[in-house]
C-alpha cells in the first residue's frame, strides 16, 4: 500500500513525502528505511522521527495501477 501511495504522489506533481513515525515502531522504521526514506528525529516532538522521502529520488518501480 505505501508503494501504490509513493506512486499515487509521485504521479501528482509532490516532491516530497513526509511523516512522523513513534521511535518504538521499528517495524514501520525499517519499511521507511528500506523504501528510502530520510530519518531524522523530530525537534518539536520527543519519542518522534520524522520520515522524508523525496520524490526525485524513488525509482521508476513505483507505479500506480
């Protein structure tokens, strides 16, 4: 599902994804991670890491249906 929404964003004209995440959701780290997502701690929330991802740089497998 967070393929066909890259794809769905990407396919929109956005540049850039963004979310906050729970520190202690290390399942939903890892896939942001492993989706090439940017991890960076959130400065105005503790036990929060923000996720980025900026189009530009998702590969062209990411399609929508």
């Amino acid at each position: 599902m967070m393929k066909h929404m890259i794809a769905c964003a990407k396919d929109k004209g956005l540049k850039t994804v963004h979310g906050q995440v729970l520190a202690e959701n290390s399942t939903m780290l890892l896939m942001c991670s492993e989706l090439g997502f940017h991890t960076s701690d959130d400065t105005g929330e503790h036990g929060v890491k923000v996720v980025t991802l900026p189009l530009d740089e998702v590969a062209l497998h990411f399609t929508s249906p």
